[in-house]
DNA sequence: CGCGATTTTGATCAATGTCAAAGGTGGTGG
DNA sequence: CCACCACCTTTGACATTGATCAAAATCGCG
C-alpha cells in the first residue's frame, strides 16, 4: 500500500514514516522554493513535478504514478527546485529525509530497492529527453499517450482496452513543451484518426497499440 | 579516485569491483541494445551519455563527469536502452550489478551514498528537461554552458577563468536538441558578445556570469 | 440556466531546421 | 618541414514547424 518494499521492511517502515496524508486534486504537496525535510511515496492517485520560469513558462518534468518516490534530496538545506501538485486525489506517505535516511541505513533492502526504483526513473527521464529534444508535436504527444499507458498498464495488468487521463490539454501540453493550441491540434488529429476520444471531460487512449505505430514506435517501446 | 564512497566503503569495495579501465576518446564504453551485467563509476574524464532514434536523429542525455555512477539497472535482462560514449580518455570502474547490490547490502552507506547521488542526478535531469521544452536556442546554449562550469567548479573549485570543454558543436547540439547549423550561429554570436571563445579547436567559457546574466539566469542558478 | 474553464478554429508570425557549399584547423605521413 | 586530409566550423538561402493572438464554441458543474 504505501511503498513496494518487501514485507519485512514494510511493518518496520511504520516506524519511520511520519504519517499518510490526503490531497485534493489541483492542491500542491509543496511548491518550488518550499524548505522541506520530507520526502514521500506517492500510494495512490497521480501527480505532476513541474518547473516553473520566471516569465511563467511552466514545464512538466514527471507524472507520477502510484508507488514513485519523490521529494528525496541529498541536500536538506536546498530549496525544493520544483513544486509537486495533485492531478487526482492523493494519497502519500511522508518520511522525514533524515530518519528516513536512518532506517535506510537500518534495512539495506529497502535502500536497495529505492536504489533500483531510482533507476527505473532514470530511464522514464531519458526517454522524456528523447522526446522534447528529437520529436516532433506529433511523435511527442503519441509516445507519451502510449508511455502512461504502458506504465498503468504494468500495475492493473491488462483490463482497460480504453484507459482515461486525469489529465487536461494545458498539462500535456506542458510536460511535452509545445503550447496548448497547437497540443490540441495533434490530439485532435488523432482524434479522427480514431486513436482516442473524449468522454466525461476526460481524455480516452482507445487503441494504444495503433497509436504507437503510427506514431514510429518500434514493437517494445524503447 | 574511484568513487566518492567513505574511506571505509572505499577500501572494502576493492573486493567488489570488476576492474578499472581506460577508454580512449571516442571510444564508446557500451552501446544501445548492449546486454551487460556491469554498472559503471567515472574515475577520471568525460562521458556522454545518448539515444538514437531509428531514422539517425541523435539525443544526449546526460554529461558525466568523474564520480558518476552510469549503467546501473533494475533489470539485467533488458538491453542497455543508451550509449555511453568517451569525450576524453577515461577510466572507469566496472561492477557486475549482481555483485554490486550484495556489496550494498552489506554496506548500507554506500548505498545511501549512490541515492544521494541518484537524487542529484535527478535535478540534472530536470535541470535538462526543462531546457529542451521551455527555452529558447540561446537560453539552452547559455544555460549549459553555466550549468558545465559550475559542474566543473564545484570539484576544482575555483581555479580557472576560463574553462575548456571537450565538446565539439555537433555534441552540443545534440544534448540541446538543436541543429549543427543553429547552434553554430548561437555560439556565434556568444563569441561576439565575449562570453566564449576557441582554442586549440577546444570551446573555452570566459566569462561564464556573464553568460549566465544576459540569458537570464537568476543569481543561484534554478 | 449561467458561469468559468477547457477545447477549437483561423490567421499570421517567428524561430529553428534543412540543404548546400565554402573556409579553417590540427594532425599525419612522407 | 611541408602538403594533404578528415573533420569541424561558418555562411547564405529557403522551407517548415510550431508559437502567438484573438475569438468562438463546448462542456461540466453548481
């Protein structure tokens, strides 16, 4: 529920966590230049780390989904660089970064398996560089329709043939760097070429797997 | 020299590490779609780190300098997703992963000491992220320019003026998702404007506070 | 039913990419 | 020591993508 650690780490990890707290979507976790001690696990719901310029440029850097850690740095004095806010509901575990540093120390498994979660985020990040630096709007947009697919779909294992964002055009449009006009002209697009639709206010991916291909994506997704 | 682990971490791991080795420059350490069971830590020179998408359109993804840890994965079976290739000679310590995490588990500071490193390496990301999707060509160029010297001043602190990069336009302009062309007039006018100069056929920074000023950076640099 | 937020659409513009070719520069081998 | 070569930088002309501005149309919600 609160963190993929294995079973021994998680009755211990109670110890150590300062508690579980709720978010309504649109509130911020905590803003940028916000002096934190906490770092969190994210149990349920989604949510967007963005950076934003002086001018008001905003840029997304990463959609969280349910078990991400974030809000970990090495330096304790350092202002947060980013804020954290709620696309959904939340719910999150908060750590003090100092005892949760201890109990890492006290159970290596768990530092181990942060460690390997950490990973996993590098990657995510490299591919979010691929994208913003080589890709056109419309191979932008398609890659991340199909990548928070294939993310959701790793942990709900295969139900949804259609698979509902809470996510609005002025967030894609963000994380993917384009503006919001032109965001809605490439969704629009594949809007009629049948890849998704809208339903309930909500953005629908109704063929994934079509969606990739014609946006260039090879078989197992790099 | 091989890691910034703790001294006693430092002795111990001499058990655990593979070997050293040395790259020439252009030499690439392990390609895309390598299948390796090593993870790597940046003794001495320059790395970059890159994606290429089918059609040739190349991606940096990250610049490392010596201390960083490169190569780690979740998951062993899956083919190395990047290229890591030398911008200098180089020289690395090679860890099998398997090996590695034991290591970690009975050395719960170095372990800690990686996720610290991790978290910083994360702001990087961001740091990178947010250059390709929300700046302008100059305020790319400018920003990771600053971003490298600062890199750079942190552990040689303070000695040159003037830094000299190892990267040719063609790097740069593939970390900054930019055109050849593009970058070369940037730099251009970076150069007439005094900020940057060349020699020996090396890109030299001169005067990187004003470089940072006149693309907008706030005082501590985001 | 009315309102604020979001999505759409059209027209125009600017930044950056692409293509092509000319200069430079350092290094290498004779 | 010199000539040559491969690679890198620089420049110009033109094409294109995606941004910007402005306004209308929808939609969900209270």
């Amino acid at each position: 529920m609160c963190a993929p650690l294995s079973d021994a780490d998680l009755s211990l990890i109670d110890l150590y966590r300062q508690g579980s707290r709720s978010f309504k979507k649109g509130v911020h976790i905590y803003h940028e230049g916000d002096v934190l001690d906490l770092s969190f696990s994210l149990a349920s719901g989604w949510v967007l780390l963005y950076h934003l310029l002086e001018d008001g440029r905003r840029q997304g850097l990463e959609v969280l989904l349910p078990g991400s850690f974030f809000g970990f740095r090495a330096n304790l004095q350092t202002p947060m660089t980013h804020a954290a806010v709620c696309l959904t509901d939340v719910t999150v575990c908060s750590f003090q970064i100092t005892r949760l540093q201890e109990f890492l120390i006290d159970h290596p498994t768990a530092a181990l398996h942060m460690l390997r979660q950490c990973a996993r985020d590098r990657l995510l990040l490299h591919d979010h560089i691929v994208n913003l630096g080589r890709r056109t709007s419309r191979e932008r947009v398609g890659h991340f329709l199909v990548q928070v697919c294939e993310r959701l779909l790793d942990r709900h294992a295969g139900d949804a043939d259609a698979v509902a964002l809470p996510i609005n055009q002025q967030v894609i449009a963000d994380i993917l760097g384009l503006s919001v006009v032109h965001t809605n002209r490439v969704l629009h697009g594949f809007k009629e070429e049948g890849f998704v639709a809208t339903r309930r206010g909500k953005l629908l991916i109704t063929d994934s797997v079509a969606l990739g291909q014609a946006v260039g994506l090879t078989p197992e997704g790099v």
